[in-house]
C-alpha cells in the first residue's frame, strides 16, 4: 500500500484499471443460463469517468432518458468488481426511475476482470485486501458529486450493494448522513480489523445513520447465524430500530447474482421487490 494514498490523498497518481471489466467476472466460472441481461431502452447508459481525490475512477451509469432529477443510487460492487452483472443492476435500477451509478472501486489495484475461477485467492491478495475503507467512503461520496453534477436528486439517496459492497452499504450509512436509506445484500458482518478496514460492520452499528435493510442467506457458509444475531443486538442497544436484516433460511450467499449457481430466483425477486419497497418508504424513491 502506497504511503502516500492515507498521508497525502491529493496526490495524483496512475491508476492500475482505467476501464471497467469487460463481460461477466471469470472468476465463478461458467455463466449460468438464468444470467438476466436489461436492455437499454429508455436509458441513458454506459462507461463514465468520476473525479475523486487523487485521480478519476471508471464508473457505470445508468439513468432514464430525458428525466430530469432522478432519485440517486449508488451501486457498490460485488467482490468481483463492476462487472457485466452489476451493470444490469444498475440498469434494472435506471428502469425504474432512479440514477444509479457503479463506481470502480478497485481502479487503484488492478482489474478483476483478468482473474480466473482457478486464481480467485490471488484476486482477493492482489486487489482486494489493498482497497483501505477510507478510500472507499472518499470515492463514493465523490460519485454522489458526480451524480449531482448530472442533474441527480441526491437530496433522495440510497445505497446498495452485493457480498463485499453489501459491507460497504453498512459502512457508508455510518459515514454519510445525507443518506436516506441502505439496503445491504449478504454483505459481511464480522471480521478480523486491519489497519485497512478497522471497523467491522457490527463495531459501526451505533454510528448508522440511516436506515439500513440486510438481505441475508439462511445457508451462507461464511456470514453465520451468530453473526446476524450480533448485528441485530447492536443494531437493537444503539436504538436503530428503523434497521432491518430479513433472512432467506433456504438461500445461499450470493443469491442475488442470476449469472452465478447460488442464484435464487424467489427469493432474488422477494429481495428485489423490498428493496424497492424499502427505498420508497424511507424518502429515495
């Protein structure tokens, strides 16, 4: 990690990724023919370059053709980065109303895209474990900027995102508090703090600021019941009762993801539809 990226954020530098991953991620092997591909009718979609403090990051950005101050969500990527799938979200997202925006959040390391089913470890010591959380928080609040810039309402904003971004949407709703609501999909709860990532998401439980939705898996083999539990407890003593975590007891982690084997199309369409439902309660839609 270079020194300068935590002491001088200012500093420019030459980003490892200057475009997004090309297609769906390689690295969970073969597409599943379930794979949902949203045209774009209706939209304005595509590649955008956002400023952030030290550079510009590669984004995708989808948004309703000729409709003027559209709710803004920001999508955060799965650990595999913004690949063909997190597109379509945000495309799936454009077609009902809002700007919704991707933001590379690797740019810095490297592209995920190049890394296999058989070289995944190496994805998550390459690039993965160097993405420092300040960053993070630094390069989304920079995407807001964007999305305002583009004639946004980011006075009605939300926050989703898949496996490593659902952590992040926990993460952001401690960080922003112009965010009107977050809905985290499977996104871890626990963890070993690092100097990179100090906080879990359970250790920021009191500092959430707005309300947040989890969709979690019954059946995930690395975010555990106990984990819910303690989230849930820490959501409860810092009186975030407007906070929710729904449980799907008969998915796996990653059931969002139609282009992966863990899809589950019911309860992919369950989460979709109180997502919707969640954002429109909570002041995005």
């Amino acid at each position: 990690m270079d020194k300068d990226i935590i002491t001088a954020p200012l500093t420019r530098r030459v980003f490892a990724a200057t475009g997004l991953v090309a297609g769906f991620t390689l690295a969970t092997g073969p597409l599943n023919a379930a794979a949902i591909v949203t045209d774009t009718g209706g939209l304005d979609a595509g590649e955008v370059s956002i400023a952030v403090a030290d550079g510009h990051i590669p984004a995708y950005r989808a948004r309703p053709a000729g409709k003027k101050a559209a709710p803004t969500v920001l999508v955060v990527q799965e650990v595999f980065g913004v690949h063909e799938h997190i597109k379509d979200i945000c495309r799936r997202l454009a077609k009902l109303g809002f700007y919704a925006v991707a933001p590379s959040l690797y740019a810095r390391f490297g592209d995920p895209g190049k890394y296999d089913m058989a070289h995944v470890q190496d994805l998550m010591t390459d690039i993965v474990a160097k993405v420092p959380d300040d960053e993070v928080m630094s390069d989304l609040d920079s995407t807001v900027a964007f999305a305002h810039g583009e004639g946004a309402d980011t006075a009605k904003l939300g926050i989703t995102g898949f496996c490593w971004g659902g952590r992040v949407v926990w993460l952001y709703a401690a960080h922003n508090p112009a965010l009107k609501a977050g809905v985290a999909w499977y996104g871890p709860l626990a963890g070993k703090p690092n100097a990179l990532r100090p906080h879990t998401a359970i250790d920021l439980a009191a500092e959430v600021k707005a309300p947040v939705l989890g969709l979690y898996a019954g059946l995930d083999q690395n975010i555990t019941a106990a984990d819910i539990a303690a989230m849930r407890a820490a959501l409860a003593k810092a009186g975030r009762n407007d906070c929710r975590i729904d449980v799907f007891p008969d998915a796996q982690h990653g059931f969002n993801a139609d282009y992966r084997p863990s899809y589950n199309e019911a309860d992919a369409k369950e989460g979709w539809s109180r997502m919707q439902a969640w954002f429109k309660a909570n002041g995005v839609a």
